[in-house]
C-alpha cells in the first residue's frame, strides 16, 4: 500500500517526545483561549496513558492562528536531522499528570471545561473539571457517572454535540447520560454520595452477546444522543434507539469486518467557512453515513440505509486504532493504524468500494514507524485541519529489515494534503 496518490508534506508540525509513555488508551482536544499577543491559540488536549503508569495528562499546545505558514518537512529522517528544532517540543507544554488506575479512554464534553474518562471493570465513569485547575496544583474529580446493577464498564465512551454520554458495558449492555449544557454539569437524577456527586442513567439498553459479541466501541449517532451505534469483538455493529423507553436494541450488520471492530465514528459535523465557501453539513442519522475500522486492517464506510455492502474500503498494514470524520468538511476523514500511518481521505460517493488510492489526500509517515494509537481532529474552527496524534514504544524485537524507527511522540500537524483538498473543494 503506497502513498503515491498522497501528499506527505506539512503546512505545520510540532513533535513532542513522550518516550517515557509505552503505550496510549486514547485522546481527546479541550479548550482553547486566545493568547495575550492574539496571534496564537493555547489549546488544551489530554492524553490517557496506560503504561507504565496509567495516568490522565493534560497538555498544553502554542499554536499560530495564521493557517498558511508553511512549514515543509517530508520524511521523518528530517526530523532526526534537527528539522527545524524550533518547531521540537518547544509547543508542546505538560501542564498536569493525574494517577488514575485502569483508565481506558477519555472524551472532553463540547460546551464546559469537562473531561470524561472510563476505566475497564468499573461501574462508573468519571467527570474531571479543569475549567480552573489548568495550571493549579491538581483537577478536581467532581462528578460520577453510575451504571445500573453495579455493571462494570468496558472501558467505551463516546459524547454528542449536546454532551450526551453513552458507555458499554460487559455483557452487552449500554448506558446513555445526560449532564447538560453551561460550565458546571447537571442533572435532575444527581446526587450526592461521599462528597462525590453521582448520576444514574437517563436511559439503559442491551444487545444480544450471543449472536454479536461483546462491544468493543460506541458512537453517538445523531445529535441528540438518542441513537448510538455499537461494534463488537467478531466484527459485528447494532443499532440502538434510545428515543423508545429504556432503549431498544434495532437492527444489527453481522460480518461488518473479519474481526474485532476497533474504532466506529459517525458522521455528524458543523458547517465551517473554508477558503471562502460553506461547506456542507451532515447532519447524523438523518445522512446515514458512518465509518468503522477493525483490526482486520481495514477502514469501511457504510450508509445505515443500506448495509448489505460498504461504500468504500481503505486498507492499512497493520491494526486500526481511530477513525474520525473531520468536524469541519463533512467529505472527509481520518484513519489511524500501528502500521505508524496516519491517512486522511475524502469520501465519494462515486468511487467504488475497492479503489482507494486516489481519496487519500495526507499520509502522516512523521511518527516513523512507531505504532499511532490515537489521533484526532481539532474542533476549534480557527485551527480547521490540524490533527493530534499519538504513538506508542515499538515492543521488542526491532524490526527484522533493520529499519530506523522513532521513538514515541505527541504529534500536532496540519497537512498540506488537507489545504490543498480545501482548494479543491473550493475550485469545482
């Protein structure tokens, strides 16, 4: 699988080196705030490390509002070469590390300074608020989200526009809260239990493990939180509606991959102003498309209305660890693998479901080999295109051609693929 149809230059890149970090649970942006000169943005974004030791970590990354600055850097060799060295680590600040034993994942809710993370056999999830502990002394743990008959989770999260909160939990079942919106979480089935404020679920379903398997990921389907999606260790995805009393399993896609489902997205951006133009909006259940990859090595796209055959495939050399629709143009997306490649493509409704080579637009080739366990797109309009990503320490052996393989990093990268896509959205 080469990268001849994809450009492997950077409009911009920041590389931090994480080699203390062996391996990544998941990512996720917070906030952002205007710096004092105007010209800049500090955003937050925050890491769940798993090993060696499992801790949340809040980061802090200094990042030009002026998008077109290029900055061309081409193979990870010139990286290795001191390329540029201003642009190394110097942007990428840790502000906090949090112990937090057996975190799996984390998302930050859309419209508060909020931060969700699930832990693999607990019975709840847990709300971290750093709207003002950002650069104190540590996040306050404020909120507790409970499962039902002390079901432990499996570690799953995924949160809608309206910070609708759906995890898995073992034995196939699936739980949805909803806090609200405005900087402090809330909700009518609060209390209080050790000093801890704690919230039941709005609304609990099950599928059936004996003919799907157990889930493995969770998407929010529609903006309301109300339909979800759930993909399962054999390569299966159901459907669940939670807008029917106590959420009702629907229809499911047996066979969906070969194997376990690793990463399922649906396709639920905002509009944003692009080079002058609007582009299109999807608007969830209402659009129908969605993407899954597995660790099969492939990345699938499917319309919910049709789910004999997917839309298109696109194909790693390794496990498939994120897929992600772009926030801001609803054409494409990325996907993430520990063959060390990060790809964006954009999704046509004419290509066919085996030809992918001429929708990839970026390959992301800079984590040199090191498998990427997370990456995803930043939210903030004013930064459209800029992806973080995130590779783990190669396990031994070294690999057997000899090759040269970077160390793991925290990676912050807008490529020129990406700008020129834009142009050419904006040209036809």
């Amino acid at each position: 699988m080469g990268h001849e149809w994809a450009s492997i230059t950077h409009n911009y890149l920041l590389v931090r080196n994480s080699a203390q970090v062996a391996d990544v649970g998941s990512l996720a942006w917070g906030p952002a705030a205007i710096s004092e000169d105007g010209v800049s943005v500090k955003h937050k974004f925050y890491i769940a490390a798993l090993e060696p030791d499992p801790t949340l970590q809040v980061y802090e990354a200094n990042l030009d509002l002026d998008p077109y600055s290029p900055a061309m850097c081409k193979s990870v060799f010139d990286l290795s070469r001191g390329w540029p060295q201003s642009l190394r680590s110097k942007r990428i600040r840790i502000r906090k590390t949090v112990k937090c034993p057996g975190i799996q994942s984390l998302q930050c809710l859309h419209q508060s300074h909020h931060v969700v993370t699930a832990f693999e056999r607990r019975p709840q999830l847990l709300c971290w608020n750093y709207n003002s502990q950002l650069y104190g002394s540590a996040g306050t743990e404020s909120i507790a989200l409970t499962t039902v008959g002390n079901i432990n989770t499996c570690g799953r999260i995924s949160v809608g526009p309206d910070d609708g909160i759906v995890s898995a939990g073992e034995g196939g079942h699936i739980f949805s809260w909803y806090l609200g919106a405005g900087p402090v979480p809330h909700h009518h089935h609060g209390s209080k239990l050790g000093g801890k404020e704690t919230h039941l679920p709005k609304a609990h379903a099950r599928i059936n493990v004996a003919e799907l398997g157990e889930i493995t990921a969770v998407a929010v389907y529609d903006p309301s939180s109300r339909y979800v999606m759930a993909a399962t260790n054999r390569g299966n995805i159901a459907f669940v509606d939670f807008r029917v009393a106590n959420g009702r399993a629907l229809e499911s896609k047996l066979g969906a991959h070969s194997e376990e489902i690793t990463a399922i997205h649906a396709r639920t951006p905002t509009p944003s102003i692009s080079g002058g133009i609007m582009m299109p909006a999807a608007t969830g259940a209402g659009n129908g498309v969605f993407i899954t990859g597995s660790a099969d090595k492939e990345v699938r796209i499917w319309d919910s209305r049709y789910m004999r055959k997917p839309l298109q495939i696109h194909k790693h050399r390794a496990r498939v660890t994120t897929v992600e629709w772009s926030p801001h143009v609803s054409s494409m997306f990325l996907s993430a693998s520990r063959d060390g490649v990060v790809e964006i493509q954009r999704w046509d409704a004419k290509a066919t479901a085996r030809r992918d080579g001429e929708t990839r637009v970026q390959a992301h080739v800079m984590h040199g080999g090191a498998p990427v366990v997370a990456a995803g797109w930043n939210p903030d309009p004013r930064l459209e295109g800029t992806v973080l990503s995130v590779s783990a320490a190669l396990p031994p052996p070294p690999p057997p051609d000899g090759s040269l393989v970077a160390s793991p990093s925290i990676q912050v990268w807008r490529g020129e693929g990406y700008l020129n896509e834009l142009r050419r959205l904006v040209s036809r």
